[in-house]
C-alpha cells in the first residue's frame, strides 16, 4: 500500500506533464493552374496548430483561422471556407475568375503568410503571423498580428486587457516613444513625417511580447507612410512589468 501512496502521486505529475499544450507546424499551398502571364499566381501558409489539451488547442486553433480569413480577403465578403485548404482554394478561384473575365489583362496575385509562436509561458502565449497579399495595384501589402491567449484557457486576450492602467501606459510609452525618435517633449509629434491621428500619440494596435521586452509595433500606414514602413518600439520588461496585467 505504501508503494502505492508513492507511484500514484508520481503517475498524476507525469500524466500532467504529458498534457501540455504543444504546437506542430502546418503548411499549405495552391497555385492557379492557368498558364502564368507576369508570375505565377500562388498562396503559401505556414501556420502552428496548437494540440494535446482539445478546449485550450481549439479555441486557439478558432482564433488564428478566423484572423487568417481576414488576411486572405479579396473582394467585399470573406470567404466562407471553414479549412485552410478550403481558403487558400478560394483565394485562387477568385483570380482564376477575374483572369479569365478579363483574358486580355496581365496580372498575378500572391499570397504568403507565416505563423509561428514567438512567446509562451505558464501565463500568456503569443502568435505572431507574419503576411504578404498582392492583388493588384501598385504594391502588395505586408503586416504583422500579434495573437495573444490564456494560456491555461486558450482565450484571446484582447489589448485593452494588457494594462493594469491604459493612461498612465500611454504617457509612459509616449515618453519611450519621443526618446526613441528623438522627438523632444512638447514639440509637434507629427513633425518628423509621422501621420499620428490629429498630431496626438496613440498607442499601437498590435503588442508583441518577447524574450527582451514588451515590442510596440505600429504597421505600415498606421503612423506613417508606406515608404516609411512600419515603426516599432521595444520596452524592456523591467520597465514595462508594473503596467502589464499578464506577462
């Protein structure tokens, strides 16, 4: 009975480490099989699969596939595939249509996205997803998502969730900001070609969270032009802890 009382411990403690929530990366691929005109038309994605813990894996599995619709977009509606191979067919049935409507018209579309788990720890997990999509115009547009989860619930943490305090996080990160920019205090923050809504500091839409600090990142026409690119700004975690509601 003893021997028992001291293996069923030892049985539970590896049964839960052989329950932890683990990735595999997945990639898919479709190419238009019309005769290429300028390039060929094609869409690549690599994107990791969250497993092992079914409620935690899916409700993270929902959310990159639901972002991944909104990347891979062309026309006034999303595509109502529910799988990725059932996206990307739709994205290459949109161009072979078009191509074949106007047959006299070259063109191509290109499609690449790539995801990846950038941060994980006992609390959060964080997914960034990195993208490229051309359908036409003068240049195609490229961008980064931050995708943040509890990582004992799988639930996406919305931004305004991060901060213990979003006003005082803001005049903080401002301050960051000016330094970083060189961009003295009091002077016109719009001064030095950035396009800040009404000339006023706002924070950005996407937060990635790594092994040095919390990452600011403001993609490409959020602050600035697209020549400029997008702006980023890194704030060590000993800086940024006291702000941080999750870490």
């Amino acid at each position: 009975m003893k021997k028992i009382g001291i293996l069923l411990p030892l049985l539970l403690l590896f049964a839960g480490c052989n329950n932890d929530l683990s990735f595999k990366e997945q990639k898919y691929y479709k190419k238009s099989t019309l005769p290429c005109k300028a390039e060929c038309t094609d869409i690549s994605v690599v994107v990791p699969i969250a497993s092992d813990k079914p409620i935690v894996a899916d409700s993270i599995n929902k959310k990159v596939f639901a972002t991944m619709k909104e990347i891979i977009y062309v026309g006034e509606k999303p595509f109502t595939a529910t799988d990725y191979n059932g996206l990307l067919s739709a994205f290459i049935n949109a161009y072979d249509k078009m191509q074949t409507d106007n047959p006299k018209d070259v063109f191509n579309w290109k499609g690449d996205i790539k995801g990846k788990v950038i941060y994980q720890s006992d609390s959060i997990i964080d997914i960034e997803l990195k993208h490229y999509t051309f359908t036409g115009g003068a240049h195609g547009y490229s961008g980064r998502h931050s995708l943040i989860f509890d990582a004992m619930t799988g639930k996406f943490i919305p931004n305004e969730y991060l901060f213990r305090d979003k006003k005082a996080f803001m005049a903080f990160a401002e301050k960051k900001f000016r330094i970083a920019y060189k961009i003295p205090e009091g002077q016109y923050i719009n001064a030095t070609n950035l396009m800040f809504e009404n000339g006023v500091f706002q924070l950005p839409q996407t937060y990635f969270f790594t092994d040095k600090g919390l990452l600011l990142f403001y993609n490409v026409f959020e602050i600035a032009s697209y020549a400029d690119g997008p702006k980023e700004l890194l704030i060590p975690y000993s800086e940024v802890n006291k702000y941080l509601t999750v870490r």
